[in-house]
C-alpha cells in the first residue's frame, strides 16, 4: 500500500520509494530509509500528511506520499 493510505495513528515499515533522485536523497538525510518506521500523526484535507519519523514530526505532501509504499507492522 501506500503511505498516502495509512490512517491516523498507524505504525507503518517503508518498504520502497520510487521518487525523483534529489527528493529520494532529501528524505534519506532527514532519516526517511527503506526499513524505517513511520506514524502517521494527522492527514489533512488535501493529501498532505504529518508523520513521525524517529521522534521528529514531518509535514509530506501527496505527490511524495504517493510514490512512498509501506507496509502496517
């Protein structure tokens, strides 16, 4: 599945992103990996997530968390 389908409150495992090169690495610096854990916080209106990525909070947009599959723990 994916991340843009996880709901609130949800524990999920990033298994695989296909996003553009400089956006994949952006993410792997902030501590975004394949393997990682995520919680979704909140979804808002429009797509936009905020998640919990090893204790900081992220705000992803829709067209990020579309190219984004997890799997739920």
């Amino acid at each position: 599945m994916k991340l843009y389908e996880g709901k609130k409150g949800s524990t999920l495992k990033i298994v695989r992103m296909e996003l553009p090169v400089q956006t994949e690495r952006r993410l792997e610096v902030l501590g975004m990996l394949e393997g990682t854990r995520v919680t979704v916080v909140n979804r808002k209106k429009k797509g936009a997530m905020i998640v919990n990525i090893r204790g900081t909070r992220f705000a992803i947009g829709q067209c990020i968390t579309e190219c984004i599959e997890v799997e739920e723990l």
